[in-house]
C-alpha cells in the first residue's frame, strides 16, 4: 500500500501507474488491469500489437498539499490496449469530464476553471499524479529521459474501427 495524505491506495506491484499526457490520435494502456471495461480485439498501429479496447478510471487528487484535498475520478474512453508501450498515454480528449490545461500548465480543470487534478514534469513528460502516487513497474528510471515521442497515431480507416469496436461493445 501506498499513501499520499489520508488517502491509502492498494498498488499491484506489477502494474504500470505512469500515465502521461500525449498529443497522438488515441489514448492507451499498458496494463490489462487499467482496465474498467474491456472488449478483446487483435491490431496493428503503428507497428504495435493491440490487444483490446475500452476505458479506464483514474484517481485524481485536487492539488498537492490541499489541506482540503478532493478526490476526482476521470474516464478516459477509448483506450487501446498495447502491452509493448513504454507506459501510459491520455490524449485530454478522451476524458470524462472533458478537462482543460491550466494556464500554469500543471493542473487540469473542468469548464469553471476548477481543479480535477495536477501533473507533475517526469522524465521530460508531463505526469497525471495519481490519488495515493501509486508505483508499480515503471520502465522510466531515474536519469533517462523519456523517448522525443510518446505519440500513437492512427489512420482514419483504424480511427473509425478502434471508435465503433469501443463504443459498440
């Protein structure tokens, strides 16, 4: 168990809890048990093998330190599920409810400007922390910086299939 304040988070030790904002076409997890719903397929993006797709359910804390701190859950739909990838990806689009950046660059707040959650730098990423700062398997170490691109694009014909395999499921 790992702890941030009062909140206490169970951690699965071989999981990956890394999960960074990407700029790509599609949001995307390394770990099958991310995963709230889950719908089996086999793909190829991008040279990478794509298992499945569904969603996932994040914990978010308000801000660090709060002295009131707010727990906020997020979804982000859809998610591709490729175990090959170096860690987690969100593309902000795919987030419920839908988030913006601050102006700081550090936070991300809802339409009214109100805290969901915060990030911090990490490896030369931006990082989405976690409620409790779970850690887990974590393939980005101390003094490697992360590669240039994290950034999973696909096609319009995958777009199209990945978006009706999700949301027909």
């Amino acid at each position: 168990m790992s702890s941030r304040g009062a909140t206490t988070v169970t951690v699965d030790p071989n999981r990956c809890y890394d999960w960074f904002i990407v700029r790509g076409h599609c949001s995307y997890a390394r770990d099958r048990s991310s995963f709230t719903t889950y719908r089996e397929v086999r793909a190829t993006v991008m040279g990478l093998e794509v298992l499945g797709i569904g969603s996932v359910q994040l914990q978010l804390i308000n801000a660090p330190e709060s002295p009131t701190p707010r727990i906020q859950m997020i979804t982000i739909r859809p998610v591709l599920h490729i175990p090959s990838v170096l860690c987690n990806g969100i593309n902000l689009f795919h987030v419920t409810p839908l988030p913006a950046l601050s102006q700081s660059g550090d936070r991300l707040v809802d339409f009214r400007g109100e805290s969901l959650g915060y990030m911090e730098r990490f490896r030369g990423g931006m990082r989405v922390v976690l409620t409790g700062n779970p850690n887990g398997i974590s393939p980005i170490k101390e003094g490697v910086a992360l590669p240039l691109n994290l950034d999973v694009y696909l096609s319009g014909d995958e777009t199209a299939r990945m978006l009706r395999l999700c949301y027909d499921a």
